[in-house]
C-alpha cells in the first residue's frame, strides 16, 4: 500500500526490535522490508542510544551535522551498542528469545487460560501480553507485591518483557505470581 501511494514505511523497532520478538528485527515476522527503522533502548545494554536505519536510496535525506544531539554517537556508547550486537548475532538471541518465548507461551496457557479474569494470551518471542476481562492496573501493584514487574498495554492487557537471560526458576516464579494474583477476580 505504501509502494502504490509512493509513501515511507517506517517501524518504530524501540521494543520489539533487537531479539524480543524472536527475530532480530520484529519486521522479519511478517517478510515485510520497511523504508526506515528505529531501535534503541536494549540495543546498548542500558546505555542511552536512538537509532534510525535508512535505506541507502534515502541515505542523503540527512546530511553530516544536520541532526545533532549533546550526547549522540559518543565512542563510550557506540562502544556499549558494538558489543550488543556481537552479544546478538555470536550468541543467537533472537533464537533464544523465540524458544524461551515459546515455553513461557505453553506454560502460561496451561497455567492461567481456565482462570475468570483472564481472556486470552497473545505475544511474540519474549513480548507477551495477558488479556483480562477487565482493567489491567490494579493488578500490577500486586504483581509488584508478589516480586514480579509488569505494565499496562491498551488498558486490559498485562504486558511482559521478560529479559532475555531469565532462567527456568525465574520463569516459574513469575508464572507462581502471575497465577496467585490473576486467581483473585475481585
Ligand atoms: C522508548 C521508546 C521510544 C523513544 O525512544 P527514545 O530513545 O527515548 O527517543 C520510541 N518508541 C518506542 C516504542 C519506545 O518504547
């Protein structure tokens, strides 16, 4: 559709890119090339970094000091992203993300479909959400209480994002708060 308007595609890859929805970049899910896209955030393990990746045909849309910021590109950082994306490619994180993805899905469909708050569970990878019956938030403050942070997505949804280092025993004690604290529908 873009192609037909003569019209950018642009993703926002600021979450779900860099491995979190099995894929290095969320837009291979769908076989899908986009014109630019953003990544930032996990990309320098925690560092302060925005990206955007152009096509080459739009490579001089910026020229040289057009786009400036006090702090971009600094060596300190662009050191930090380097070894991220050797972390990435050397260690097959997306991979992981996929398969460590794939078993929370499982478990957290045994563990919590039958329950009366709950609707559905959805996600890709590493980024999964919790679909209730009704608003999400008064639940996240309990889920804190029971060691396990979440947020809100869409105002029903308990989002998660999982790290993707979390081991089996993390795992099963997030599904242990999940599955306490979903189990109460008042
Ligand atoms: C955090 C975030 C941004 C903003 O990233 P900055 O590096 O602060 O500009 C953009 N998009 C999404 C989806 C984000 O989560």
């Amino acid at each position: 559709m873009t192609r037909e308007r003569n019209v950018l595609l642009i993703f926002d890859e600021v979450q779900t890119g860099f491995g979190r929805t099995g894929r290095a970049w969320a837009f291979e899910n769908y076989g899908i090339e986009p014109d630019i896209f953003t990544a930032g955030k996990s990309i320098a393990g925690g560092l302060p970094i925005g990206v955007a990746v152009v096509r080459r045909e739009f490579g001089d849309v910026f020229e040289p000091g057009e786009h400036g910021s006090t702090f971009a590109g600094n060596p300190l950082v662009m050191a930090a992203a380097r070894a991220g994306v050797e972390v990435l490619v050397n260690e097959g994180v997306p991979d992981r993300a996929r398969a460590i993805g794939d078993k929370l899905m499982r478990i957290l469909e045994d563990e919590l479909n039958g329950l009366k708050t709950v609707l559905r569970i959805k996600g890709m990878g590493l980024m999964m959400g919790i679909e209730l019956k009704k608003r999400a938030d008064p639940y996240i403050d309990k889920l804190m209480n029971a060691g396990l942070l979440a947020s809100v997505a869409g105002g029903t949804t308990v989002r998660l994002l999982p790290p993707y280092c979390i081991t089996d025993e993390d795992l099963e004690t997030a599904v242990r708060a999940l599955r306490s604290v979903l189990s109460d529908s008042s």
